[in-house]
C-alpha cells in the first residue's frame, strides 16, 4: 500500500504530506480545488512524461516523494536487481522524484538514483489508475486479452508460449527472405570470394600493427638513432673532458677529502654506485649501438606491411580486430550463398519444428481461456447487477486467428447488452461513457483475487451515473478496499460517505498566492463536507449526510 505521498512545488501545493491507510481512501473538494494534482503526482512517481509548466510559480524545481509498504516484494525485487539495486527491506519502497525548471531532472529509488524507464517498470507492480476516460482500454482487444489471462492465471503460460513464438517468427523470416531473395549472382559469390581472399592472404594478426610500427619507427631512424649513441658515448668516455674522466677527477678529491676527515664518509656514500651506474650506461649504449642494423630490405618490408594493413583498413574495418570480424561475416554469407539449397531445407526444418511447440502450447493456452471465459463472464455480468445492470448480458467471446500470434491462437471480444431482450454486441458498439465505467468497475472487481497491483486509484470514474448508481460504484469500491487500497477521487457524496478514511482538497488564498491543502476529516467536518457536495438547504444536506454515513456503516 502507499504509506505516504509527499509533494512540494507541484502546481497549485506548496508542500503537502499525505499520510493514507488501508481500504477505501475517498477524495473530494470543489472543482478547480487541486484534487487532478494528486493524480499528477502518482503519475510523475509511476514515470510519466515531466512538463516544467508543473512547477509552481516562482521555484526552480518541484518534489514528489511517495512510500510503499509491500506485503510480496518478488516482482518489486527483481525490476531493482536488473537495475543493479539492492531489494526493499522490510518490504519498504521509497521512491523520488524532481523535476527542475533547468532540465536537470533526478530520480530515485530507494535513496540511488535510476532511470525513468525503472520507474515504469516499478510503476506496473505498484498502482493501477483510471481516470474518466481510461475505460477506453475496454474497447481493445488485446487488454480484454490481458484481463482474460489475468483472470485464469496463465501469465507464466503464456509468456512461455510467447518466447517459443518469437523462435518460431525469427526462423520463419529468415526462411522467408532466403527463399523470396534472387538467386546469388556469379558477381556477388566473386566478391565476397575476393574479399575473403584478400584478407586471408594478409595473414593478419590481432596487436601485429603496433608491434611493426614499433619495428618500423627504430628502422627508419636507424642512422639518428647511431648518431645519437655516438653522441652519448662520447660525452660519456671520450676525451679529456668526458663526464667519466671528471668523475674519476671528482673521486681522487673526494678520497683525499675522506682521509683527512672520515666524518665526511657518509657524504658521498652514493657516489662509488653513481659512478658504477655510469659506467654500466656507457656500456649499454655501445651495445644497443653495435645491435643496430641500418637494413634498407628491413625497411622496405615493414613499410610493405604496413601499406598492406592501411589498404585493409580503408575497406574493411577502422582496426585489425574489426577485419577480421568483417572476414569471419564475409565467409558466413559466402557459405550460406554457395550452400543455399542446404540452409533452405535446414530453415524448413526448424519452422516446422518451431511450429509445432507453438501449436502445442498455444492449445494449452487455448484451452485455460476456454475454460476461464465464461467463468469470468458470469462473474462480471453479477457484478454488473449490483451496478445497476440487473438483467444485462456480458459475454467474452474467443475466436480463433488464421494463424497463431503473439499473443496466442485467439482473439476475445467482450460484448455486452444492458438491457433485456438485446443481443449483445460488442462492447466498444454499445456501451455509454457512463456504462463503460461500471463495466470497467465489474472487470476490476472480477480480477480483484488475481490482481496482485496493491492501490487502484479510480479517478472521477463515477461521472456520468446518477446518485443511485453512485452508491453502487461506492460500494464496489468499497469492496475492492478488503484487498486493496483503493483511492476515489469522486464528486459524489454517496462515494465518499462509503471511505473508511475522506479528505477533502481546499484551496487557499492569501493575496497573489493560492495553495492547495489536503486534510483529512471526520465526526462533524466530514458531515459538513458530505452537506456540502449534497447541496440544497443546510439542515436537509446535514440529515442527508448523516443518513448516507449511517448507511455506509449498516
């Protein structure tokens, strides 16, 4: 359940904390009070699109923060492991989000930050919201689908039968496109030969152009790099001047300074290793110098080499690694083109293979929607009657596709007739805005066992029903409320007198600054806001109210 919603700077609040409880949460207050704004902060923490204009006037930045006590963290714990999070401990799930005038947009879950696309995943585990028109989705196909599924618990079933269509697809259209494309020319095969060939023949090496360019840089400075030995050497060793003849100098001073004063040993105690050092160096270079070969053949191999990789890598690749990548494609499509009749009857095997694991588990599919559709019809259809449809008819009718799907080897359709002695017809064709609430309402009430979505927030769905029928939806909703947390935003008394807890939305102002509250009320304030939204004379609202809160209590 939501625990807490937090919102500052969103709008027309300031700063709200909302605390909320289990059951039916009603919300009301008069139009343009604000009440859209907690829908809008749900939809910002569930990661919808973030427009800037939200952000009240005169800050840089607006909040939302929302916390979530959850009975069963799985579905929660595995969308936070594939983000690389830890789980909700103590099932506790903190999410946050701030959206900034600047662009700089942050989110976050549980204290580390995340990307939008997490928060929709978490978001599809977290609240299921309907607004006025979300009853639309009724008129689909693939939700009535899904709500079908949803109700005979065959997700894991179908998601199985979804990975081995998929298989089936891929091999399928790779069949397709080897069989509809023309027959490889001679002039294709001859290329991908030469290409092949060509890089072959090169003998490429992986990290072989660094070793060359190494070889090739000492090659082709091989005469500096004698010249610059010959320097060294003779700066070292060569001449009166030379630094070692100093040294040997600087040694006979130090010693006669040594014997005339001992304590000055410590002094000089590195210079016998510089020395040393000195003379070793002379000697390396001598030697590093006699190893050099001022070879022109070398040379003119490396730079042959080189050449060889350079042309390469204008064709086929920005690195060696990237040829031979390019080689290893090159040489699939030429055997795939030289042995086509092989991999057509090899891709024919596979499709019928694939087909037939498709075809076995789609009729297990098949049959669990069979079996679940007029169960759940019955159900929704009994609904329906305490939603005022006491004689309608509500059907979900499978037909079977050409040929399997995504989704399965059938289509369902729900249809509908509200009145008796109607055919039903399908429910896009027949139902009034009012009636697709009350349906939707009976199709939520029907999963309510099966959906595992712990808060459904119904905004203003009760629009366009009269009073009675109100009271109806109330209690349904009502209902829904032992196994959710539902929240009703709903402008009519009859919905709000059945919540276990009510808030009502005010907006305040003072001077040029409007804010809006969220407060809870009870005892003689939520007698006197039922009074209020009933209407009429004061003391026949006040009965009215109080009349509607002792039945919601009978």
């Amino acid at each position: 359940m939501l625990s807490f919603l937090k919102i500052r700077n969103l709008a027309l609040v300031e700063d709200v904390t909302w605390d909320l409880a289990a059951g039916l949460i009603g919300v009301t207050g008069e139009t343009g009070a604000g009440k859209s704004i907690i829908v809008g902060a749900l939809k910002l923490i569930l990661g919808e699109r973030a427009d800037r204009s939200l952000i009240r006037n005169g800050q840089d930045a607006c909040t939302v923060e929302a916390s979530f006590h959850l009975k069963n963290t799985s579905a929660i714990d595995s969308v936070l492991e594939e983000a690389g999070l830890d789980p909700c401990q103590d099932g506790e799930l903190l999410i946050k989000r701030t959206i900034s005038a600047s662009g700089a947009n942050k989110q976050f879950v549980n204290c580390s930050p995340v990307t939008i696309q997490v928060l929709k995943s978490l978001g599809e585990f977290l609240v299921d919201l309907h607004g006025p028109h979300d009853h639309q989705s009724l008129n689909s196909r693939e939700r009535q689908l899904e709500m079908l599924d949803k109700y005979a618990g065959i997700e894991e079933m179908l998601g199985k039968y979804q990975a081995a269509w998929k298989l089936w697809r891929t091999a399928a259209t790779e069949l397709d496109e080897l069989e509809n494309s023309e027959r490889a020319s001679s002039q294709q095969i001859d290329m991908l030969k030469f290409q092949a060939n060509e890089i072959a023949a090169a003998n490429l090496k992986p990290g072989e152009e660094e070793e060359i360019e190494a070889r090739h840089r000492i090659a082709a400075n091989g005469a500096r790099l004698a010249e610059l030995c010959g320097s060294i050497t003779s700066r070292l060793s060569e001449g009166e001047g030379s630094i070692i003849d100093g040294l040997r100098e600087l040694g006979r001073s130090i010693h006669e300074l040594e014997k005339i004063d001992p304590a000055t040993a410590a002094m000089f105690a590195g210079f016998k290793s510089a020395q040393i050092e000195l003379t070793e160096l002379e000697s390396s270079v001598q030697d590093y110098a006699e190893d050099l070969e001022i070879d022109g053949a070398e040379l003119e191999k490396l730079e042959s080499r080189i050449h060889t990789i350079q042309t390469l890598k204008r064709k086929y690749g920005r690195t060696i690694a990237e040829i031979l990548e390019f080689l290893a494609e090159t040489e699939r499509k030429l055997a795939k083109m030289e042995n086509r009749g092989e991999e057509i009857a090899r891709l024919q095997k596979l499709v019928k293979e694939r087909e037939a694991d498709v075809l076995k588990l789609g009729k297990q599919l098949s049959k669990k929607r069979t079996d679940a559709a007029p169960k759940l019809a019955k159900e929704v259809a009994a609904h329906l009657a305490d939603l005022g449809f006491k004689r309608s008819v509500f059907e979900a009718q499978l037909a079977a596709l050409p040929a399997p799907e995504r989704n399965g080897l059938e289509e369902v359709d729900f249809h509908f007739a509200p009145n008796p002695g109607e055919p039903s017809k399908p429910l896009r064709l027949t139902a009034s805005s009012g009636e697709m609430s009350r349906v939707l309402l009976a199709v939520k009430s029907a999963l309510a066992r099966q959906d595992v979505v712990p808060l459904l927030v119904f905004d203003e769905i009760d629009a366009n029903v009269g009073g009675n029928i109100a009271e109806a939806v109330g209690r349904k909703m009502a209902a829904l409320g032992a196994t959710h947390q539902v929240i009703a935003i709903t402008h009519f008394p009859q919905v709000a007198s059945l919540a276990q807890s009510h808030f009502v939305v005010t907006k305040e102002i003072t001077g040029n600054t409007t804010r809006s509250q969220i407060q809870s009320v009870s005892d003689e304030q939520r007698v006197n806001e039922l009074a209020r939204m009933l209407g009429g004379s004061a003391e026949s609202a006040r009965v009215h109210a109080l009349s509607l809160l002792k039945g919601a209590s009978a």
